[in-house]
C-alpha cells in the first residue's frame, strides 16, 4: 500500500512541475522586460551625461556596478 501511495505522489508532483513549467509565462507579467530595458537605457544615458559634465568620474565605482547590474539582466 505504501509503494502505491509513493508512485501517486510522484505523479502528482510531475503533473505540477509540468503545469507550473507550462504556465510561467502566466506567472510573470509581460511588461516586466521592456520596462526594466527602458530603466536601464534611461540609467546609462544619466551615467553617460553626468560622465560628460564632470560630475563622475569616467571609473567610478558607479559605472562599474552598472555594468555588473546589466551584465546579469
């Protein structure tokens, strides 16, 4: 009996991972990508302007996690 119950749970756990592999397009909103994009494209241009006045440095520590940050996006 106990065996039986193990195959059941096993099944039950595939179907959800299937489902849930199916249905993560659903979970996460699309609008997610394009607005991250147009916060990042807005952020170097800001980086980029303030490099151009001399308010940063053309280093700075700034850039360098900026670059990080969109490296991983």
């Amino acid at each position: 009996m106990m065996h039986l119950i193990d195959v059941l749970s096993f099944c039950l756990s595939l179907l959800g991972i299937y489902s849930l592999v199916l249905n993560f397009r659903y979970l996460l909103p699309c609008y997610i990508i394009p607005v991250l994009s147009a916060l990042l494209t807005e952020t170097r241009q800001l980086l980029d302007n303030a490099e151009a006045i001399g308010a940063i440095s053309s280093e700075s520590e700034i850039r360098t996690h900026f670059t990080l940050c969109v490296k991983f996006v």
